[in-house]
C-alpha cells in the first residue's frame, strides 16, 4: 500500500537483501568519507548515515536502482562539500563578529567569539547573529525582535559593546 507516495522499504527491497547490501558497501563509502573528512571518524560516521538515510528514502520512492555503489559515493561527495560549504559559511560569518571587536589588537578565533556570544544576554546575542550571521538588515532585525529601528540600532550597539566587554574581560556590565 502506497502511503504519500512512498513504499514500505519491504515492498522494495528485502530486509535481509538490505542487510546484506548495506554490510558489502558500508566499508566503501565510510572508507571514501573517512578519506574525505582527513581522518575524522564523528564527521564520517555522520555523513555515513546521511548517505544511507538517503537511500532508504530514494528506496521508499521506488527508486530501486539507486541500490547501487556509485549512486551512495555520488550522494557521499555531494554530502561532504554540502557540509564543507556551511563549514565555510558559518567561518566567514564569525569572521563578520570578530570585526565587532574593533579596539582589541589580536583578533579571537572562532571558538573565543562562540564563548563571547554564549556569554551574552539573549536578546544581544539574537541581535548580534540575526545581524553579522544571518546578514539580516537592520530594518528586518528590528521586524524580528519587534522594535522600532532606531531602537534596534541602540540594541545593536548595546549588543557590541557588550561583547567587546566580554572580550576584554571587563566584569561590569
């Protein structure tokens, strides 16, 4: 019986012959994404499982050809590079939050912005990642957070000059 236009993965493929394929083919594409990830075993092992969750979806779409060991390397590259760009993304945007901290002479590295903003006060934080992360502008962050613009421009440099606070060590806020 088709449900949402999907199959039981059974109407497609055996459990067992499911079994038997995915034992003979793990080894490959974990070894391919364990290449591609230098090493990193939680990394692969992640996109391992994205690779075989794709295909039991493909499968319960009736796509039976997809069974296939060139198909699941296809999907594990696109998954890796998929992943390598937010990588890149979510870099460049902490790199847009590092320049907040303009007075400091040594710029903090990614993990030391990340510990600033959890120290921040929740609205300050919003503000600061809806603005320097998602590139929101100020007229859509002020939409957001439900303030008037001139509002939200107080919050943001409120929101600055708290992390930069943060960053100096400073105690009082």
């Amino acid at each position: 019986m088709e449900i949402g236009g999907t199959l039981p993965i059974e109407q497609v493929m055996s459990p067992e012959r499911f079994c038997e394929f995915y034992r003979a083919q793990l080894p490959s594409v974990y070894g391919y994404l364990l290449r591609l990830c230098a090493g990193d075993t939680n990394r692969a092992e992640d996109l391992t499982q994205d690779v075989w969750f794709a295909l039991v979806e493909e499968l319960r779409h009736g796509r039976h050809e997809r069974a296939d060991v060139r198909w699941l390397l296809s999907v594990a590259r696109s998954r890796f590079i998929d992943e390598a760009r937010r990588e890149r993304l979510v870099r460049s945007k902490l790199a847009l939050l590092r320049r907040v901290d303009e007075e400091n002479d040594t710029e903090p590295s990614s993990g030391e912005v990340l510990d600033r903003l959890a120290g921040l006060q929740p609205l300050h934080r919003a503000v600061l990642i809806l603005r320097y992360v998602d590139d929101l502008p100020v007229p859509e962050v002020a939409a957001i957070v439900g303030r008037e613009l001139t509002a939200t421009n107080s919050l943001l440099a409120r929101a600055r000059a708290e992390l930069r606070r943060i960053g100096r060590g400073d105690d009082d806020a």
